[in-house]
C-alpha cells in the first residue's frame, strides 16, 4: 500500500482560490479560509444580482418613459394601455431610448396612439 500525497494538488487548488480574491481587502485575499468565505458570499451576490439588475434596468425605464409621457400629457400606465390597444409593440427599453435620445420622435408616437 503506498501513501497518497496531497502536496502539489492542494497548493494548486489554494492557488486557484487565491487568484479569485484578488482585489478583496484585508486577510480575506491571502488567508485560505477567510478568502473561501468570501468568494462563497461573492458568488452568492453575484447570481442574485444578476437577477437584480434586469429588475433596476426595467424600473429605470419605466421612470424615463413615464416623464416622457407625462411632458405629453399622458401617464406611463394610460401610455403603455393606448399602446396594448393599438397593437403597438415597443418593448420598455426601446421606448425609453427614444424617449430620452429622441423626443421628438417619442412625441410623434404618442400623437399617433392618442388619436
């Protein structure tokens, strides 16, 4: 029966971890079972903020869109009703650019969907 050594193995795999925490502050990039921690709770943040930002991204443009509407004498949800109804199909976030970029244009849609 012969030994096992782990040596080169586990300093690869420390290693590895390591290179992950680089930039983190404090023992938790150098020390093994500090920077395990944190890169189990980074990675844990990183997935549910990865959702998060699909909802921020779609409150921002609801909150542009809803500015523009109202400069024309509309509110967001009377907006996005009138678009339903006319069969209009501009998803929140190109609305939101022309709203922002191009008013003028914005304005032209809301005078087609108010007639």
């Amino acid at each position: 029966m012969t030994r096992v050594k782990r040596g080169q193995t586990k300093t690869a795999k420390r290693k590895r971890k390591l290179q992950h925490t680089k930039g983190f502050r404090w023992g938790r990039k150098s020390k093994r079972i500090a920077a395990k921690q944190a890169l189990m709770k980074a990675w844990s943040y990183s997935t549910r903020d990865r959702k998060r930002r699909k909802i921020d991204f779609r409150k921002l443009w609801q909150m542009r869109i809803n500015a523009a509407a109202r400069q024309n004498g509309l509110s967001y949800s009377q907006l996005i009703n009138l678009m339903h109804k006319k069969k209009i199909d501009l998803d929140r976030k190109v609305l939101s650019e022309i709203a922002e970029k191009h008013p003028e244009v914005f304005k032209s849609i809301v005078e087609e969907i108010k007639k």
